[in-house]
C-alpha cells in the first residue's frame, strides 16, 4: 500500500481524478443530462476524497450519495455511465502506471458505482413499496376476477422489495413465491383475447427471470445488476397489472360510464352530460365555458419509454386535474391523450385562469413513472358558450384554439 501512495503521489492521481470528473459533468450538465442544480465541486470532492476513506466510510457515503441522487431525479444510468467516463478518463490521463495503480483504479470505480447503486436501490423500493401496499389494498375493491389475478403477484413483489432491502435470499425465494398462471381458468381469461393471453404469458416468464437474477445480484451483492433487474421487474409487474386490468375493465366498460384507465368520465358520459349542462345554461342564462387540452409530444413519450409509461402519464395527469378543479367541474378523456374540462356556471376568464395555473403546476415538476423522470406539458383552448348555438359549435372552436395553441409552440392555452 505504501508503494502505492508514492505512485499516486508521484503522479497527481487525486489531482486527474477531480479534473477528470470536473470536466466530464460538467459537459454532462451543459448538454442537459444532469440537473442544472447538479452540485458538480461536491461530487468531484467526494470521489477525490474517496480514495484514501476506509471501506466502511466509503459504504456510507456512496451510498447516501445515492440515496440524494435519486430524491433529487438525478438519472441512474446517466450517472453511472459518468462514473465509467471518469474512469477512460483517468486512465488516459495516466501514460504509465503500475499494474498495482490499474488495479486499484478499477476496484476503485466498480466500488463506487455499486454503493451507489445500492443507494438509488434501496430508494427506488422504499418509494415503490408503498405503491405495491396500496395496490393490494385496493384489490379488495376491484372485481373478482382481477383478484384472484393480481393478488399472488402483487404478493410477490411485496416478498421481493422486503427481500432487497434486507439482503436476503433463500433457496424458497426463487420458488415458493411465484404465482402461478393458469390461462385455463376460463372464469378469469374467458374473455381475455388470445394475443393478450399469450402477452400475459410472456410478461409472467420474463418475471420468473428477472427474479432469478435479482437473487443472484443479491447473493453477490452486485447492486448495479441488481437495481437494473429490480427496475425492470417493477416495469414487467406494472405491464402485467395494465393488461390483465385493461382486459378486464373492457367486459363492464360497456356498464359505465368511467374511463378505466384514468378513472375520468368517458365520451359515452360526456354525451349525456354536456348536452344537459347547455341546456341549463342557455335557459338560466349562466356561463358555461370548455377546455380541452393535450398533453404534448405524446407520441414521442409512448415511442421513447413505452406505452405502460404513456399511461402513467395519462393517469398522473388526471390526478393533477381531479387535485386542482372544483368539485362542480367535469372532467372527461376526450381522446388519447385529450381530457375535455367542462366548467358550470364560469366564465371563460375564469375557466382559462384555472387550466393555465394547472399549466404552470404541470411545467415546474418532473413527473416520476418507473423510474423515468419525463417533463410533461399540455396545449389547450378554451371556448364560452356565447355565441354558440350548440355543444358541437363549443367543442369545434375549443379544438380550433387547442391546434392554434400546437401551431404556436406548444405549453400554452389559448382563450
């Protein structure tokens, strides 16, 4: 070891290491791949001073330094292909080094990165934990079909975050846990269509081998393995509870009137309600006004990270209209990715006030679904029933508004 700190000594190694890791986030950061709030002294000071920290040290702070990444919606794999741009970095600043010092450096970064994987790990399970919790409470409600479908995997998924957290793996873990998918249950897939079955399938033998891997990662402690493996059983789990939902929701959808992705009211709904609502307007002589909205660059966000994710989206943002409208508002998904907004008894002023400040909530946050972070914005126009004779006259021109609002530049709502 001596030896090797005259090396290092000998040749600045603490000074290449933080002028490697300065420049490489640096370039990161202005290409907009980190935060602009990215705090890039206090990494380069941290992985400077990391070198000469005990092994217990070094756990602790890589490992919170993780843990603060993933709060702050720093990208995983963005920052662990940082750490391996640092490491060619380094190397090629080296002309000659000892085989000892090679070594070193490569333990060095494998360190780094894995504590930090096991940062963001522990973070990604404790936030998905409660979700998983919720979700099975809410399977009581659901029909019986879909629980006795979703139960055993929202179980096992259960099973496997107590299993992370804790480090622990047993030879039951890879086989006592794993539900069991039987397409032959004509009560639960006679109505399901066969692709969807084979889909089904597919996403639940994809499962069983992540899971395989997830224990194995844990049996070696190899956290990056590991947190992409859990990243991706998270991703397989909600792509499996998505399609046996949407399945199933389609046998009573014709029942209701609930969009069942998203739990707005559908078009079938506003065909019934908005008709009635003009109705009272025109002989209360009361304002009614529309918006309809569109979530932008929606097709790039389904292209990119995948339609599971498209609904993520469409969900969170209907959250985020239940949370901020009036309770007298209605809301239904219009189309795709459109909601329609029908506000009682307001004036257009008030209804464009309301989607705007929804707007600028919307930009000012990332919106978190599977571990993406996704900037999400909206176009929208907003119509008052003045001057209009009927509720297709109102839609029409909230529409001419919505597409005046893309043509412009996207982000805005127009009145």
């Amino acid at each position: 070891m001596e030896s090797l700190l005259k090396e290092m000594n000998s040749v600045n190694f603490k000074g290449i290491i933080k002028v490697s890791t300065e420049e490489i986030l640096l370039d990161l950061k202005k290409n907009g791949f980190l935060p602009e709030d990215f705090d890039v002294s206090k990494f380069s000071d941290i992985i400077t001073d990391g070198i000469l920290m005990d092994n217990l040290s070094k756990k602790r702070v890589f490992y919170k330094l993780g843990r603060e990444y993933y709060n702050n919606y720093v990208h995983f794999y963005t920052l662990i292909d940082a750490i391996d741009f640092i490491e060619e970095r380094v190397l090629s600043a080296l002309n000659f080094c000892s085989v000892e010092l090679l070594d070193f450096i490569w333990n060095y970064f494998e360190f780094v990165k894995n504590q930090i994987a096991y940062g963001y790990l522990i973070s990604m399970v404790n936030s998905d934990k409660g979700l998983i919790r919720k979700e099975l409470k809410t399977v009581k409600g659901k029909s019986i079909e879909l629980k006795d479908l979703l139960r055993e995997y929202l179980i096992w998924a259960n099973k496997i975050s107590e299993d992370i957290k804790k480090l622990r793996v047993s030879q039951k873990s890879y086989t006592d846990f794993v539900p069991i998918l039987n397409t032959e249950n004509k009560k639960i897939f006679g109505f399901f269509k066969k692709e969807d079955i084979l889909a089904l399938k597919d996403v639940h033998n994809r499962l069983v081998n992540t899971a395989f891997i997830i224990y194995t990662a844990i049996s070696h402690r190899k956290f990056i393995i590991l947190a992409l493996a859990y990243m991706e059983y998270i991703k397989l789990i909600s792509k499996f509870v998505s399609l046996a939902s949407v399945n199933i929701a389609v046998k009573y959808s014709e029942e209701t009137k609930v969009d069942p992705l998203t739990g707005v009211f559908n078009r079938r709904a506003l065909d019934i309600i908005f008709p009635s609502q003009f109705q009272v307007a025109k002989i209360s002589n009361k304002p009614l006004s529309i918006g309809i909205i569109d979530i932008d660059d929606f097709k790039k966000i389904n292209d990119t990270y995948g339609h599971i994710v498209g609904d993520c989206i469409l969900k969170r943002l209907s959250e985020e209209l239940r949370r901020s409208l009036r309770e007298s508002d209605f809301i239904f998904r219009y189309g795709g990715e459109e909601f329609l907004i029908l506000f009682p008894f307001t004036k257009k002023e008030r209804a464009c006030k309301l989607l705007n400040e929804i707007l600028k909530k919307l930009k000012s946050k990332s919106i978190c679904c599977l571990s993406n972070i996704i900037r999400v914005s909206f176009s929208g126009g907003v119509e008052d029933i003045d001057g209009n004779d009927n509720t297709f006259e109102m839609i029409e021109n909230a529409d001419k508004k919505l597409y005046e609002a893309k043509r412009t530049g996207k982000g805005k709502v127009i009145c």
